[in-house]
C-alpha cells in the first residue's frame, strides 16, 4: 500500500486546501441549484432551515471529515478505516466511506449535465444566440438546448473530458489556483447583476422572497431538500473534502478552514439569489419553474444592460470554471483510492473512471430529451440520481460521520487532530454528538411521515 510507505503529497500550506475546498464547495450547487429549490419550496422558510442546517451540520461535519482526512491519509474508505482501527473499533464503520465515494460519483454523473447547461449558454452568448430572446421565448431556447440529445450529449461529454483530462493529469493544483481570480470574478459579476435588480422593480419582492416566510409554511419535503442541500453545497459526505483533507498539512487550523469556507459558500448563494429573483419577479416569471430557472432568467438581465453580452461571457465562463472545481474533487476519493489500493496510475484510473462515470451521465442527459419518459414514481433518471444523493445519501452518510466522531472514537484521537481549546472542543463536541444528529434525525423522521401516523 503506497500510501503508508510514503508520506502523502501535501498542499502548499494552508491557502492551498482552502482554494480547494472552496472551489469544491462554491459551483452550480450555489448558482443553479439553490435559487431554483428555493423557488421551489417556496422561499424564506426553505433558506431559514438551510442556513440552520449549514452552520448546526454543516461546519461540525466539515470538521470531522477533514479530520478524519488529516488524520487517516487516504481516501475515505482506508481514512475511516486506519482512524476507526486506532480507537479499535470495527473495519465495518468504512462503510461510510465507501457510501461517499459512490455518492461522489453518482453526483458527478448528473452534475455534468447542468455544468453542459452552462457551457452551451456561454457558447449561445457567444455566438449572440439569445440576443432579442423575449421573457416568453427563454424556456422554449431552455427546451431546445435540451431537446436534442446530441446537442446535449456533446456539452456533457465535454464536461465529463474534461474533468477527467484535469484529474488524470494531476493538474489540479494549477486549477484550483485559478479559484483565487475566480471567485473574486463571480462575485463581482453577482453584484453587478444584483445592482442591475435593484433598479429591475422586482428587488422588493426579491428580498421579501428569501428573508421572510409564515411558520409552518414549509414542507416536510422542504426542510429534507433544506438539509440535502447543506450538504451538496458544502461537498460534504461526498468524499470530495475528506480527501481534500488528506493533503492538508499538520498546523492547519480545521475550525477556522470549514468556517470560511461555509460563510464563502453561503455568501455566493444568498447572493445568487438576490441576483435571480429580481429578474424572476420583475419578468413575472414562475419560482417555481425547476431546473431551467438560471438559464431562463439571466439571460434576460444580461440582455437589458450596458454592455450585457461581455457580462454575460464573462458570468458563463466563470460559472462553468466554477463548476469544473467542484467536478474535479467528487472523483478525487475515487481516483486516490484506484491509485492507493488497486495499483492505478492517476491516469488510467481517471479514465476508466471516466468511461463509467460517461455511461451513466449519458443516461441522465437523456432524461431532457427521448428518456423524459422512463420514469419511476414521477422521477426521470436524472431527478433520481439528484433525490437519492442528496436527500438521503448524504444526510445518512453525515449522520455516521458525526456518530462516529462523537461516540465511537476514542476522545482524544479528534481533541488532539482537530487542536481547539477547550471551550471550542466542547462545543464542537456538543454539536457532533447532539445537535447534528438530533436535526438529521428529526428531519428524515419528519420526511418519513413518523409523526404523523
Ligand atoms: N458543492 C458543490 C456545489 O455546490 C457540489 C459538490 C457536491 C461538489 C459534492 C463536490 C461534492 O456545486
Ligand atoms: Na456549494
């Protein structure tokens, strides 16, 4: 086993990680997928039960997955195994590990479709494809982009390249550097499109949308979509900052990493949000509209401003680089696991990775066109790929983690990795053992309809 023959590649001290980790955690899961599930539950419920979940589940699970990262040096299955094996507990509890490199991959094979969306609507900017599109005459470009499996196919198939081209190479120090212009970019292209709603006549609306909300008004099905999404938003339970936190050297502080990276996560939603909604509103468009909602929206803005088109690229290529950082790290825990243990060159094991990982996401894409149809319980392949990992995947494999952190390893193992004071180890400790799992399992009792038999 080659990885405890040789210390492990580290990165470059501790902006390294947090460019990775940051660039894992803000992608389309901010961008695309938070506004259009907010819009789907219905607003100011859906993000108060989010934000709870980020910083009550969220952070303590960061922590402990980088810990255990840090601590076992692998990828998740042989990190939670060597950490689990020094408290003397069960090789069994990898098993976690082995849920989130699959669920690492199974998202991967979705998200590069919507990544496909945005590399399509860049080129459509472009090409000057959406100039003079009327509000009505977005979700039929939205429906054309989809219709033809081919079209749709190229996009996902270029994405799916390559990542794996990025992965195999080993390049991904190179591409996470460019987080440190790219995030700035996204920002600064959120803003603008944020002052532009200001004048739209649908800022009021915007804001009253997202930060005000009736008790009770939300679901059982929305506070499950409010926790999955924690998750997905912060690559958790996914494999992708486990590993990450393999590399991470010694002195690092774990706690002052995952709270700056989930306040920069939460920042670009919230602020993804302020910048759609206006136009949604103003446009008198539909919340709820589902997956399409960027792609219908933007566009429009982009549209009605000075300069729109250079904005426009430049929003696209920052969203589709943004994306390409967070696709990287879901197959990192497989590619690293390929390499330490089945004797993989990084290359060939990012390949054949890739020939799977293609099969599957050619499947999803098709959902958008002649597979709209095979559907099961109302869910094409696509929703399902999304429903299992997020709703249900990733809160369990959460819940294992904060169990075994909390109770199974000896006390010591994480005092000593994670380094905090006593207050702080405290409260992360209190958090780890009864506030993360008490939400999860509140909420997924909830959603099982527990209480109401
Ligand atoms: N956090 C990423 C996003 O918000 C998605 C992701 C999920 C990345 C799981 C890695 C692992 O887009
Ligand atoms: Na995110």
């Amino acid at each position: 086993m080659a990885s405890s023959e040789q210390p492990r590649i580290q990165w470059l001290g501790r902006w390294g990680f947090v460019l990775a980790a940051t660039g894992s955690a803000v992608g389309l899961g901010n961008i695309w997928k938070f506004p259009y599930i907010t819009g789907e539950y219905g607003g100011g419920a859906f993000v108060l039960v989010y934000l709870a979940c980020i910083f009550a589940v969220g952070v303590p699970v960061m922590m402990s997955e980088i810990a255990f990262g840090r601590r076992g040096r692998g990828s998740p299955i042989d990190a939670i195994r060597r950490v689990v094996n020094e408290s003397g507990r069960s090789s069994a509890w990898s098993l976690i590990g082995w849920m989130a490199m699959l669920c690492g991959f199974l998202i991967l094979s979705f998200y590069v479709v919507v990544a496909g969306w945005s590399f399509s609507y860049l080129w459509k900017m472009l090409t000057g494809g959406l100039a003079g599109t009327s509000v009505d005459d977005m979700a039929a470009v939205f429906g054309a982009n989809n219709a033809d499996p081919l079209n749709l196919g190229f996009w996902s198939t270029l994405v799916t390249l390559v990542t794996m081209v990025i992965v195999g190479k080993g390049v991904q120090e190179g591409i996470e550097k460019s987080v440190g212009w790219m995030m700035p970019g996204l920002v600064i292209m959120l803003v603008l499109l944020i002052v532009y709603g200001m004048f739209s006549g649908g800022f009021g609306d915007a804001v009253r949308f997202l930060f005000t909300f009736d008790a009770g008004s939300l679901s059982s099905e929305g506070m499950l979509a409010a926790l999955g999404h924690a998750f997905f938003t912060l690559s958790l339970a996914s494999g992708a900052i486990l590993t990450y936190g393999s590399y991470l050297p010694k002195g690092a502080s774990i706690a002052r990493t995952s709270i700056s990276v989930a306040v920069a996560d939460t920042a670009v939603a919230l602020m993804a949000g302020l910048a759609i909604f206006p136009v949604i509103f103003a446009n008198g468009m539909n919340p709820g509209e589902g997956p399409g909602l960027i792609f219908m929206s933007l566009p429009l803005a982009f549209q009605a401003m000075p300069l729109g088109t250079l904005f426009g690229v430049l929003f696209f290529v920052m969203l589709s680089m943004a994306a390409l950082t967070s696709s990287i790290s879901m197959v990192e825990a497989t590619v690293s696991w390929l390499c330490d243990n089945k004797g993989f060159s990084r290359r060939s094991a990012a390949w054949s990775t890739g020939i799977v990982l293609w099969l599957i996401s050619t499947a999803a894409m098709l959902s958008f066109n002649v597979g709209a149809d095979w559907t099961l319980a109302g869910k094409t392949f696509f929703d399902w790929l999304d429903y299992i990992t997020s709703r249900w995947m990733m809160p369990l494999g959460g819940l294992g983690t904060v169990v075994l952190a909390g109770f199974i390893l000896k006390n010591a193992t994480f005092r000593d990795e994670l380094g905090l004071a006593p207050l702080p180890y405290a409260l992360w400790l209190a958090m780890v053992r009864y506030v993360s799992p008490l939400g999860i399992l509140v909420i997924f009792a909830d959603a099982l309809g527990l209480y109401s038999v």
